[in-house]
C-alpha cells in the first residue's frame, strides 16, 4: 500500500490526542474522522487538528469507504465489541490497551481478526516506550537475561477522572487496563510465556465499585520472577516504575528515561526515531499495514496476556 492510509480515530479525550500528536509526525496518515460521544468537544478537536468529519457513533465512520483504519481510544468497556466492529467492516484496527475486560472477549476478537486477515494491533505501549526497548536490544543481543523485575503502577484517584484531571464517564480497572501493560511486557521482555500467576486485592471502593490496591506476583516458564504493585490510592510520586534485574546488571525505567542500578542516566534518545511511545505504537500500526505484515503488540500476540489476567480474575472473585 502507496497510497496514504485514512484513518478514524474514535475517542477525543486524552489518550486521543496523544495519538493525534503522534499522527501528526507520520507521513503518509490522514485522519479524516474523528469519533466522541460530545459532539461540540468533538468539534472543536477536529477544527484543532483539520479533521473534516465528526460524529458520535462509530458505525458513520465506518460507513466511509476511504477509511482504511481506525484507531479506538474510547473506555475499556467499549473495547472489543468497537474492535470487532472496525474489523467486520473491512478496516485495519488498533485498540488502546486493554484488549477486552473479559477472556471471553479477548478471544473472540483475535479470531476474527485471524478470519478477516487484517492488521489488528492494541496499544501496549511499554513495548515501544524507547526505554522499554533499550532494554529489549540487550536481551535480543544476549548481553542481559532477566532475572527479576519490580513494577509500581500508582496514581491518586479516589475520584472518576482521567489522565487530564477531568471526570470521566467510565470507570478504570487496576488489573485489566493497568496490570495488563506489565503482564504483556514481562512476557515480552523475558522471552518465555507466564505460567504462574498470583493475585490480591485491597477494600473495594464503595462508589466506584473497584479495588484501589492490588498486588500481583509472576513467574515465566524461564524462571524469571515479576512483582508488581498497583494502587489508585497513592498520594506521592505518580505514574509506573520498572526495576529490571538481570545477570549482568540492574535498570529503572522511568516513563520515557532510563538508568542503571547506580542511578546513572541511560541516554536512550538513538533508540527509535522518537521519544513518543504512543508515536512508535502508530508508526508500528501503519507500517503492518503498508508491507502487509503483522505488528508487534498485534491482538493474537498479546493474546497471552488476557488469558493471564483472566485467571487472576477468578483467584481474586474466588
């Protein structure tokens, strides 16, 4: 495919605009439909970025035979049943993490992305995250094996708001959405799939239904350990910390910086051709889809995953 790709992009809230932004460095993407449920927000997104069509419902987007692709930031909730939809409508999709909320879901979605034979792609962004692969390159290259990482997932969220600190109309989930992006990259990362998995969860918020604390303990079939602690009720430093410790040395990966055990500054600014994970995940999306090839982070690829967070489900309704 030469041609440039045309994308809708559903959700204009703060994880669509980082892909906006993203798009915005990549050649050869237009998005000409923008998708949210607010239709002057939606508005006034679009006239930002010269998007030309708005709507609410995603089915008006997919109705537009120049869409090749579509790219779903819109409540986990909504996730696999929008995904299945961009899919039975001949279009390429990519999805923001997480993939589905249930197993069964999840499942479904990877078969019928199998069945049409489209790129399908979702968000898990610690694989493109240039710190993330700084280390993925020394694994690859046999120069570190890992031994054992320590992730802290923690935000301040007692009330329903978003990335941008506005309320948010859904509700967000520690261990689908949150769990997932260390789940897959621990995986990933170690090279051998998951094959023990244990969970526990704190007091269940009496308004927004969901736990606020929660810790989760992994073993790859390698031998590789990950403990990772999650938490909505941290009121301190934010965000998700990687601690990897390997044979040959130790790293921290801060968001988009790394550094060694010793707290010596990695300069990882050569590793890809931006700093923006979101950026690389796009760039990752419309490149399947030129050379007609799967993606890294494509559904049947983190598949594994949810089947993980499945089972750690069931031990913590059990």
């Amino acid at each position: 495919m030469s041609k440039t790709i045309k994308v809708a992009l559903a959700g204009a809230g703060a994880f669509g605009i980082k892909h906006l932004d993203g798009i915005k460095n990549i050649d050869g993407v237009e998005v000409v439909s923008l998708i949210s449920r607010d239709l002057a927000k939606t508005k006034e997104v679009a006239d930002k970025y010269g998007i030309q069509h708005i709507t609410t419902d995603l089915a008006d987007s997919l109705a537009l035979p120049e869409v090749d692709a579509v790219i779903l930031c819109t409540p986990t909730q909504m996730h696999a049943a929008q995904s299945l939809a961009c899919l039975k409508a001949g279009k390429h999709v990519q999805v923001e993490i997480p993939l589905a909320d249930s197993w069964k879901d999840a499942e479904e979605v990877a078969r019928v992305a199998k069945e049409k034979g489209l790129v399908a792609m979702c968000g898990h962004t610690r694989r493109f995250n240039p710190s993330h692969q700084w280390v993925h390159n020394k694994i690859k290259a046999g120069e570190f094996n890992i031994q054992q990482m320590d992730v802290q997932t923690y935000f301040f969220r007692r009330t329903n708001m978003n990335a941008l600190g506005q309320a948010r109309s859904w509700t967000d989930h520690l261990l689908w959405h949150h769990a997932a992006h260390t789940v897959d990259l621990f995986a990933y990362q170690a090279g051998s799939p998951i094959v023990k998995a244990n969970a526990v969860q704190g007091p269940i918020h009496p308004t927004l239904g969901i736990a606020m604390d929660m810790s989760i303990q992994l073993q790859a079939a390698n031998g590789a350990i990950c403990t990772l602690s999650l938490s909505f009720n941290n009121d301190g430093p934010l965000g998700t910390y990687f601690r990897y410790i390997g044979d040959t040395g130790t790293y921290l990966a801060r968001y988009d910086d790394l550094f060694t055990g010793k707290e010596a500054q990695i300069d990882v600014s050569q590793v890809a051709v931006s700093m923006n994970g979101i950026e690389l995940q796009d760039r990752e999306f419309f490149a399947a889809i030129k050379e007609g090839r799967e993606p890294n982070s494509s559904v049947a690829q983190v598949l594994p995953c949810y089947k993980v967070l499945h089972e750690l489900e069931l031990q913590l309704n059990a």
